[in-house]
C-alpha cells in the first residue's frame, strides 16, 4: 500500500509539476518576447525539451549585433530534482549572451559562487589563469580578469546599476511580471558604456 501511495504521489506530483511549467514557460516567453521589441532585429524561439527555451535576435540596433537569451525552469515535474534544486538554491534563471559592435579589448567576469552556472564560470577562469577575488561592495561575488581595466569595469558596472535602481535578478521570481523585464533595458547602455571604454565585458 505504502509503494502505491508512493506511486500516485509522484505521479500527481509529475502531472502538476508539467502543467505549472508549460504555463511558467508560456508566461516567461511572452514576458521575454515583449522586452526584445526595443532591440529590433529578427527573433527565433526555440523549446529545448519541457524545462528550457532559448531565444536568439539578430540584425539589431548598434551598438547591439546579436543577442541570445537562454531560460532554464524549475524541475518542477520531478520531485527529488526539484527538492534539490530549491535546497541548492535553484529557481527559474535567465541568461543573457551579447555581441557588441565595436572595437573591443580586456575582459572580466563576476559570478554567484553558489548559483547556477558557477561551475562553469570558476572553470573558465581557472583555465585562462586570471586571479579571483571578492568584488569590493559585492562580497558575496566573485571577481576575475587579466589586469586592472577589468576590475575598473566591473565596479564601474555594478555601480551604475546601483545608481539606476535597478535590481537584475537572476534567477527570475515569479512574482515578475513586469513587461520588459527590468535587465533588458540596461544592455544597450552597458553596452555604450563598455565600448566607450574600449574594454569587452564577460558577465
């Protein structure tokens, strides 16, 4: 009887779980789909299984060429993945790729240590032998890069995302809904700000 019970639980749990994910997936590519109109271009969407989608626009405004959106969702359909996933701290998240038209030189990257994609991130890094340290006034970041443009512009981001009171979260909340998602306005002046520096970021 236990087995059974077991049984018609994960099963419950498994046609829940796909159901709030279609309609979590449904509402975040509408959301994401919304927030590129100001980028113009051509968009293509792509479903990569039942828990991912990825959106790529090319043919943008300058100083924007192309720009690649990736969405992980939540396991929700399985429940031992899903209980993992929400100890460790994982929710829907957001990723966003950006190829800037311009001449560019440098580099950085700063990274959650405890979210998700830091692996690979601390792997890169390693192997590109740059030196890490804690972002000053993000200790709970990470920074790298090969010299010090890189440490300037990653500060000088970060402040001026403060100074706009702007709060990009990566995981997304469900509790967004806002139409564009607060990040997607802050690319194009990233954007202009890195190549008025001449230095090419690695967020």
């Amino acid at each position: 009887m236990s087995r059974l019970a077991l049984a018609a639980f994960l099963l419950g749990w498994y046609v829940i779980g796909l159901y709030l994910n279609r309609q979590r997936g449904g509402q975040l590519v509408r959301q994401v789909r919304d927030s590129i109109q100001l980028f113009g271009g051509t968009a293509t969407i792509r479903w990569i299984g039942r828990s991912a989608f990825r959106i790529e626009v090319a043919q943008l405004r300058a100083p924007l060429t192309d720009l690649g959106i990736s969405l992980l969702l939540e396991p929700r359909e399985t429940f031992l993945l899903w209980l993992v996933g929400r100890w460790s701290g994982r929710r829907d998240w957001l990723m966003l790729s950006v190829t800037l038209d311009g001449v560019v030189k440098g580099a950085f990257e700063v990274y959650h240590p405890r979210r998700r994609g830091a692996t690979d991130s601390a792997r890169e890094v390693r192997d590109l032998g740059w030196q890490t340290a804690a972002l000053p006034g993000r200790p709970e970041l990470v920074f790298a890069a090969p010299g010090p443009d890189g440490r300037a512009l990653a500060q000088e981001t970060l402040s001026t995302l403060r100074g706009l009171d702007v709060w990009i979260s990566l995981p997304v909340p469900a509790a967004e809904t806002r139409v564009p998602l607060p990040v997607f306005p802050l690319v194009p002046q990233l954007a202009e700000m890195i190549l008025a520096r001449g230095v090419s970021d690695r967020p």
